[in-house]
C-alpha cells in the first residue's frame, strides 16, 4: 500500500528541508509540501519528527558458522532487529572455508539469507587462492552483483589471508572495478602471543587484548594499505580500532590514495577494561576481534569519524550466548569471537554523536548510511531520501528515551555490551522498500521479505588508474 509520511523534516547528508514523502511500489515517488494523494493511501504523521535514509549497517554475520559454532542470530531474527534499530540494509559476509570454491559458499549464503525481511548484500571472503578463485571472482561481480571481496589478515590457520592472497586477490578486484576490504590484524603476530600467554598460564578472557595489540593493526593495516597503493585498488578497511590503524588510513588519504575507514559503535563506547571483570561470561561476552581498547583510542576514533577520516559505522553483529562462549572457559583462544549491536548502532550514534555535539544530524545520516551507499556504490538508490530512490526511511523522535537492555533488545543473544545505557534519539517507524516493517515499538516482519541488493562494479577509471600505477608507465585513458 502506498504511503505518505506528513509533517516531518527530512535530514539527508546534504541538506535538510521540511516536507511530506510519498512512497509507493517501493520506490519515493514524491517529496513536497502538502502533496495531494490518492485517498487510500496509509498517512504517517511524523510531526516534530525527522525523516532520515535507512541505516545501512555494511557488517554483519548472520548465521555465521566460526570457531566451531553458529551464530545465533539468523538472517530473519537479525534484519528484523536492524529494522527495529532503524536499520534497513545490512552488508553481511560470505566466507569460504579455505579450499571451498567462492561460487558454493556463495550460494550457500543465499540460501541462508532468503529468510531475510530486510535489504541484504553480500562482501565475499577471499581466504586461499587458486585459478578457480580467480574465475569466481569475475562471475560474482559480473552476474552477481558483489562489488567487495574481503580478506582476513588475522584467523592464522582458518580463514586468514597471506600476502600471497592478498597480492592476487587485490590484482584481480582492480580488475573487475570491485573494492577491497580487510580485517587488519598481524594474524601471526596474534597466533604468537595466544601461545605465549597461554604458556605463562594467562587462559582467562583478559588475555584477549593482550594477544592482539593496537601495533598488529597497525601493521596490518599498513600492509594491506601499501599493497593497495602497488596495485592501485580501493581499499576498505573494517572495524578500525585504533590510533595505530588510523594513523596508517589518514597517512595514506594525505597521499590520495582511496582508503576507507569503517569504526564500530561498539569500539566508540565500550572500552577495554570489560576484559578485566572476573566473571567469566561478562568478559567472554565482550571477546571480539579487534577487541575493544583503552579510551585514547576512542577518542582518536571520535575525531576519526568527525574528520571525515572515517567513513561509515558498522557493527560486526556476530552473536554468539554464554553456552557458546563457555568453549573457551579454559583457553580464551577459544572463545567464539563476536558480539552484537545492528539494533542499537543508530541510537548509539545519535546519543553519543548527535547528542554530545560531535555530530551534526546530516553528519549523522553520512556516517550511518549515505557514505556507505557511496562506497559499496549503491547510492542513491539507498542513502538518501529523493525522488526515484528506494523508499527506505527511518523516522526519528529525537526526544524518545529508553535504556537498552538484552530483556527488551530484538537481537537473539542473552547478552548485550551496551546494558543499562540511556538512549536519547530513537526510531519510531522503519520503512523498508515502501513498506511500514517497525512502528511505534512494534514489528510488522515476516520472514522471506526481504530483497537481496545487487551492487554494480565500479566505473573503469579504477582500472586506468590501477594500469598507471602497476605498469608505471603513461596510459592513455579513453573516457
Ligand atoms: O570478533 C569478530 N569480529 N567476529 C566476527 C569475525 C570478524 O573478525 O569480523
Ligand atoms: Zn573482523
Ligand atoms: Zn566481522
């Protein structure tokens, strides 16, 4: 049924003006003033409210099989709680097992995610190499609309990345006009100190930071940062976490070259000293990898985010409960990496954004939406509230309150990192592709409604530039 929301002021990256939307067939089909529609149209009153594009969350893992468990949150239980959230695109991951060709894997995922009842996309993992990599790469991006392909430089002995990996998969994606993304921690570096502290007897979760300091992703990020700029492809990096890894993302944009940074809400507001509280299950559910830092790392991240040096926010939502988590009781190597947050990362943000003047609301939207449809290239047809583009909005009561809790979150997980926080700036309806899916405190979801988001390759002049830098010799770039 076509809708229109009256009375609210809309907020785009851009520009914010006050006026009625009209959406029908999934599409925004008119935005003025006191617009005339046809009677059977569902009017929202949004006065006093602003209108914002749906939060497009570009890190998930729904249902995801790692460390020897499954995710618990599945593609229907997590797009419904990123609705709830105000989130209504969700970038998740396909990862091969090493050895398992991209084109399985990638169906496999699609399978999983039918169920979804939000928008959905998928990054594909680039975890070992062969000709069949190679191959797989070129139909993703060519018939399937996957214009990212990610590489994990830690995980040493699962899914991590070599340089050799890294080199050949960052040549191919320039190739294909795709985008690059790592996860950038010393993946040996890591493996070393796991055994060392395990070897001086540390078994405990407050050995997890330990293991992976801000230098493996510094380092990391470096060289991941430093192939790029060799073979001339757009790099993405996830979950920043520290000054080090900024430090390397701002060196490298002084120079021009196009590195992205993406911080997590959770590494914004939770830090490190959660790895110290004795109860076991209070720490191990905050095990996530890059773990969570010492406050002079937020606040690099803050300034990161306000500067522009970061790009978008994500949430890494990986959930795994306390009966997962208790694998790794007595080795915390073992502890299934992740914790969650697509409900709450744009309230979050807002809070400790919008409400603590960090942020101003179009900065707000650039982060949680917009500056991600730029980069993974799906804007504007998501990221910004305009005529023609999809009709995902969120509408935003900058006064409503409530303090998250895991009692009352949408997300399946028995736990939540951000309890007991107060929150000012919610949602109060979600709509997604035209459709009313969150309103006022409730869910209007059912599974398998969701629409899978093809992303097209970039425009060639990636290629021409890459040809320039690899070849180091003038081309002549035809337009
Ligand atoms: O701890 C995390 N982040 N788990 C999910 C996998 C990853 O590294 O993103
Ligand atoms: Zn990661
Ligand atoms: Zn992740």
């Amino acid at each position: 049924m076509a809708i229109i929301i009256r009375g609210g002021t809309i907020v785009n990256a851009d520009q914010t003006i006050k006026a009625d939307v009209y959406c029908d067939e999934g599409k925004i089909k008119a935005i003025g003033l006191d617009l005339d529609v046809p009677s059977k149209t569902e009017v929202i009153d949004a006065s006093g409210q602003l209108l914002m594009p749906g939060g497009i969350d570009p890190h998930t893992h729904m249902q995801l099989p790692f460390m020897g468990t499954v995710a618990t949150e599945d593609f229907f239980t997590g797009t419904a709680a990123g609705l709830a959230g105000g989130t209504t695109t969700i970038i998740d991951f396909v990862i091969p097992n090493p050895q398992q060709g991209l084109m399985d894997a990638y169906k496999m995922w699609r399978e999983w995610s039918e169920k979804s009842c939000s928008n959905y996309s998928f990054h594909v993992a680039v975890t070992w190499w062969d000709d069949s990599v190679h191959k797989d790469m070129g139909t993703l991006v060519r018939e399937e609309g996957v214009n990212s392909f990610k590489h994990f430089m830690a995980y040493k002995n699962a899914i991590m990345a070599d340089d050799e990996v890294l080199y050949n998969s960052f040549s191919r994606a320039v190739d294909l006009g795709a985008i690059v993304t790592a996860h950038a921690e010393n993946g040996e570096m890591v493996y070393q100190l796991q055994r060392k502290l395990l070897e001086m007897g540390m078994t405990g979760p407050e050995a997890h930071p330990l293991s992976r300091p801000p230098a493996a992703e510094g380092e990391a990020a470096n060289r991941a940062i430093r192939l790029a700029e060799v073979i001339g492809v757009p790099l993405y990096l996830v979950h920043v976490s520290t000054k080090d890894g900024l430090d390397e993302i701002i060196r490298a944009r002084n120079a021009g070259q196009r590195v992205y940074g993406e911080v997590l809400a959770g590494h914004l507001l939770v830090d490190e000293s959660v790895y110290q509280n004795p109860d076991f299950e209070f720490a191990a559910a905050h095990v996530m990898s890059p773990p969570f830092r010492a406050p002079e790392h937020q606040d690099a991240l803050w300034k990161g985010l306000q500067s522009g040096n970061l790009q978008t926010t994500a949430t890494d939502h990986c959930c795994f409960c306390a009966d997962q988590k208790a694998a790794g009781k007595d080795d915390f190597t073992l502890i299934p990496n992740g914790t969650a947050g697509v409900e709450d990362r744009m309230t979050m943000l807002w809070t400790h954004g919008v409400g603590t003047g960090r942020l101003t609301p179009q900065e707000f939207v650039a982060v949680t939406s917009t500056n991600t449809a730029k980069i993974f290239n799906i804007h504007p047809r998501k990221g910004v509230i305009q005529v023609g583009a999809d009709a995902d909005i969120v509408i935003w009561d900058t006064e409503a309150t409530k303090t998250i809790s895991k009692d009352t979150h949408h997300q399946n997980i028995d736990f939540n990192i951000f309890e007991g926080r107060n929150v000012k700036g919610l949602p109060t309806n979600t709509i997604c592709n035209g459709e009313l899916k969150y309103a006022d405190g409730e869910l209007r979801v059912k599974a398998n409604t969701g629409t899978y988001i093809k992303r097209p390759a970039f425009p060639s002049i990636f290629g021409a530039l890459d040809k320039i830098a690899v070849k180091n010799k003038p081309v002549k770039v035809v337009r």
